[in-house]
C-alpha cells in the first residue's frame, strides 16, 4: 500500500479470503505464472495470523505468513482485511514503514482501537531490544508506532497477552525471542511483562500474577 491505509480490495483477492485457497492452487486454477518466475502469489492461506471480532459484528484479521522460507510463495503480509457482518469483505493495505511485514503477534481490543504487539517478520527486520507495538485506529484503519519506554521484552513473537481487570495494562507471557547475540537463534520467553496504557511504560514482572 501506499497510503495509510490503502484499499485494495478486488474480486480475485476476496474470492481468496472466502475460500481459503493457497497461492499455488489459485495460480494453477486461474493458469497464473510461476512463482519462481513471478514471485509470491497473494493468498489468504496464512499462519500467524490474529483474528479480533468487533463490537460491530466485523471480524479483523492481521498480517500473517504463508508458507515458509524455502517455498516460492512465501510471504509475510502487511494487512488487514476486514469482513463486515453483510459477509462483504475489505482489504487493505499499507507502507512498510508504517506497518512492517507482521506475523506470530497477538491483537488486543481496546476502546477504538487494536494494540498490535510483537511480531517475528522477516530476518532482517529482527531487533533484540526491541518490541513492536502498532495502534490499528477502529475509526479510519490507519496504523501508527508507540514509542514505549521501561524495559519491554525484546522481539517477541508467539506470546500471549491478556488485557488487565483495570483495562488500563497488557500483560505478557511466553513465546519466543529473537537473540542477535546468539546468532539470531530463537529463545523461550521465560519471563512475564506488563505495559502500562498510561505511560507505555514496559516492566519486567518479579512473578505470575495471571
């Protein structure tokens, strides 16, 4: 995409939400090139994928991989599609730097808006000290960074989070981490965290208290 967000709905793309079908069997049905030759064929075929229902009866769904690595469609998404309580469906998408190829992250409900935390994305977009949190706005779709401050996990991906009772914190527990001091090998997450919705402030929680 190239606005914030840009729709991208079309026939061939909805028809893929609807049915599921993978990329290499929507290109082998629709006689499309290779995917050696052409590169990935868009499919809604994904894993790490979050899936939030809204108050409205829509269901969101964000980012997501197909495949992996070593198959010719693989792909990590940076998008939202949306399916409205009529069925119609809505796909949009977005500048990477706005919103980065996402997946393996969580997606929590607030009052107007998602929280998007974490992602594993591509290796090179990995950041040890780092966790990237996304604002996905209910009101136009658009999607903005939060800077946080504290000490946050780390590039996490695979985790839980659970809104606190107050509404106003996220806790954050399990998953994995990325360790660019260990040769960017993938480490459990042993440790829980909170982030504050006050001050996006990060803390590193002594004990399990969820």
């Amino acid at each position: 995409g190239s606005a914030n967000p840009s729709i991208m709905t079309n026939p061939v793309w909805t028809w893929l939400v609807q049915s599921r079908i993978n990329a290499y069997e929507a290109s082998q049905r629709l006689d499309g090139p290779s995917s050696f030759n052409a590169g990935p064929g868009w499919c809604f075929d994904r894993f790490g994928q979050s899936k939030t229902c809204l108050p409205d009866g829509s269901v969101l769904w964000i980012g997501g991989e197909h495949e992996d690595w070593y198959d010719p469609d693989f792909y990590i998404y940076n998008d939202v599609v949306i399916q409205r309580p009529d069925r119609s469906i809505e796909i949009l998408g977005y500048p990477r730097d706005v919103f980065p190829p996402t997946d393996s992250h969580t997606a929590t409900l607030l009052e107007g808006q998602v929280l998007v935390v974490g992602n594993l994305g591509y290796m090179e977009s990995r950041r040890q000290d780092v966790t990237q949190l996304l604002r996905l706005d209910l009101t136009d779709f658009s999607i903005a960074h939060v800077p946080t401050q504290g000490n946050p996990p780390g590039w996490i991906h695979g985790h839980q989070t659970i809104l606190g009772e107050d509404g106003r914190s996220i806790f954050v527990r399990g998953g994995k981490l990325h360790r660019a001091d260990l040769d960017g090998a993938l480490v459990e997450n042993i440790d829980d965290w909170c982030l504050s919705l006050d001050t996006w402030n990060w803390e590193l929680l002594t004990c399990r208290c969820w």
